[in-house]
C-alpha cells in the first residue's frame, strides 16, 4: 500500500492505510530522535520553506527541527516583513516559490483553503501547518501517535473534543483521523462553540461536561479562540471554566485511565486547570510536543519521495 498523495492538505480523505503508513514512520523517527542520531541525509539537497502567515512558534519550530534533521536546507519567511505584507497576492508569492525551486513548502495562513490554492500553484510538494478554521493535519496525526504509543491502539476509542470546537481547525483534523481510525467521538461545550451541523461529521454532541465525558478514554481539550470570536460566546473566563475547564473534579467524570490531552498553548484556569494539565501520569500534553518533531518528519520524508514510491 502506497500513501498517494503529493500534499497534506487535509486528514479528510485519507485512508486508513495512508494515515497507517504515516504514523508506523513517524514511530520510527521518535526512537530515532531519542537515540540521539538525528541528523540524517534523506533530505540532503532539498528545500524546505516555512511560510507562516500567523504565528505559531511551537509549530514552525517542530518543522525547522524536523527538516533539519532530515538534512533539508530550511528557509523560514517571516510574512511581516515580506512582500506580501505589503500587497503581494497569493498567487504572486507562488510564482516567486516557483522561481526559488522549493521541494517542500510548509504553510500556515488565516484563510482556510490558502494551502490549497498554493498546492495547485506551486511545483513543491505543500504541508498544511493550519489554515483558517479548516484543518490542522500534522495536530491530528502527532496527537494520534500520541495516543497510540501510550495507550498501544489507535482504534475502539472513546475520545472527546472539549471547548471550542466552532474555532479548531485542531478539532476538524482530530474528527476526521478518529473517526476514519473507527474510534467513537464526542465534542463537549457550549452550544455557542460547536458548529452547526457538527453531528454530520459522525460525532455525539454533549452542551455539558458530566455527560460528555462519562466512559471517556481520551479527554483532549481546546484553546479558548478569543482571538478569532467577532462578539461575545462566553460569559467570561471564569464562567466558562466553571462549566467547562477540566479539573479534577470532572475529570472523574471519565474513565480512571483516562488520559489528557491539549495541542497548546494552553489558556491555564480558563480551559484546563494546572494541577489536570501538569499530572504526572495521565497527561500527555509535553509527549504531544516530542511527536510532532517525529511526525512532522514523517510528513517530509514520506512527501520528498514522490507519489507512489512509499511502501507502507
């Protein structure tokens, strides 16, 4: 079986053998980066361009250190500074890419279908690093290695997607993978921060957390998008943690194995409490981040050898 695909645009429309392959490489280069033998010459003559039309440190960073350690020459673009800050198209920056002979091209933009519209426009093979409320697919495949590694399966899962869901591109990427996977998942919030028409993805919706979070074996919370919301969806931040921050208390709502999870950063007292976020052993929250230098590598790797040469 072969991962068909010249981009990662999206998880929706992946197929569980194409999601497979990528998660069996990525657990590959997590013991490869733990064994200290990272620098590796795949990539070696290659370029890989990060363009970042909003900032995500943890994330560009992820890339840069998994280029790097494939051997990839790794440019980062700062947009504030470039010409598209200063009126160029999006079609226009393609061609300037074009004209650079990039391989790779990592891109995270406001505007969701933008890596798209560069996908069909550019000869580099595109990663979507997050564009707009759309998908976040590399979130969803670390945050599955993640889950796979700890719990030893990625499938018969009960797994619920808490906050705001309305606003995660983290959540659409998330839904997608778990369900393709056979997993059961629930979004759990305010009726305000849940999409209309969100059950037609094959979720279960739950507007409280006692409900939502019975029987539960993964509780993977959300950032509180203050930043995109155009009016007022919560009270405040102290009602909405009331309700619907995790804490212990519901916490033990779930399963007592259940583990946590957040793809950061992390709004503490507002959707996650710190004494939940910080536990020893049932958070997976510092794990999520070390996964995504190994899948984010995968992705590379896997994109750099072009369609159909990636045995599974």
């Amino acid at each position: 079986m072969f991962y068909r695909q010249k981009h990662l645009l999206a998880i929706e429309g992946l197929t569980p053998p194409e999601i497979g392959h990528l998660l069996e490489l990525a657990d590959s280069y997590v013991l490869l980066n733990r064994s200290g033998k990272t620098q590796r010459d795949l990539l070696r003559g290659r370029t890989l361009i990060n363009l970042f039309f909003e900032d995500s440190t943890r994330t560009r960073t992820s890339f840069e250190l998994a280029g790097k350690r494939l051997g990839a020459d790794v440019i980062n673009m700062s947009v504030s500074t470039s010409s598209v800050n200063k009126g160029e198209t999006l079609l226009d920056t393609a061609a300037t890419l074009n004209a650079m002979q990039c391989d790779l091209l990592v891109v995270r933009h406001d505007q969701s279908g933008a890596p798209n519209l560069l996908a069909r426009k550019v000869d580099a093979s595109v990663i979507n690093a997050g564009d707009g409320t759309h998908e976040h697919p590399t979130q969803a495949l670390l945050d599955a290695l993640t889950i796979k590694r700890r719990k030893g399966r990625i499938e018969g899962l009960t797994v619920a997607i808490c906050g705001d869901v309305l606003h995660s591109r983290v959540a659409r990427s998330n839904i997608h993978l778990l369900t393709t996977l056979g997993n059961r998942v629930r979004v759990v919030g305010p009726p305000t921060l849940l999409p209309a028409g969100i059950a037609d993805l094959g979720v279960s919706v739950f507007h409280d957390m006692k409900s939502g979070l019975e029987g539960a074996d993964i509780v993977m919370m959300l950032r509180l998008q203050k930043e995109r919301m155009t009016r007022g969806l919560v009270p405040s931040a102290r009602e909405y943690f009331r309700f619907w921050g995790l804490d212990a208390a519901k916490l033990a709502y779930a399963n007592d194995d259940a583990l946590i999870m957040h793809p950061g950063p992390m709004n503490r007292g507002v959707e996650i409490d710190s004494a939940v976020a910080d536990h020893p052993t049932r958070s997976l929250i510092k794990e999520q981040v070390e996964m995504g230098v190994a899948v984010r590598m995968a992705v590379l790797d896997t994109l750099s050898r072009g369609d159909g040469r990636n045995d599974v």
